[in-house]
C-alpha cells in the first residue's frame, strides 16, 4: 500500500499498516491518492527512492 505523511508529504510503500511516517516519525499519515500513488511510481522507475512535498523535491 502506498502512505503519505501528511506533516512532511513523504510519499512510501509498505505491506500492510503503518502508524509513522519513517521520515519525521510523526503519525499523521494516511492512503496515498491515486495520483501521488502514480507519481511515486514514476520517481522510482525512473531511479527515485524518495519523495517530498513539490518544494523539497529530492
């Protein structure tokens, strides 16, 4: 399932629930839109591991 963190907009995937984001560790995360789901996507096709909010872009 994919997650985003709703305090630092860390987009993941993991199996299963999550109760932390494991980027700042805070709980306020939740089901990815279909739309970041395709964008995480995309980054790791093209090499990515990661993702922040627009303005933090790594």
């Amino acid at each position: 399932m994919t997650y985003a963190c709703e305090d630092c907009g860390f987009l993941f995937y993991r199996a299963g629930e999550v109760e932390e984001c494991p980027s700042c560790e805070k709980n306020h995360i939740r089901s990815a839109t279909k739309e970041e789901t395709q964008r995480l996507q995309t980054l790791l096709e093209q090499g990515k591991p990661t993702l922040f909010k627009e303005e933090q872009t790594l």
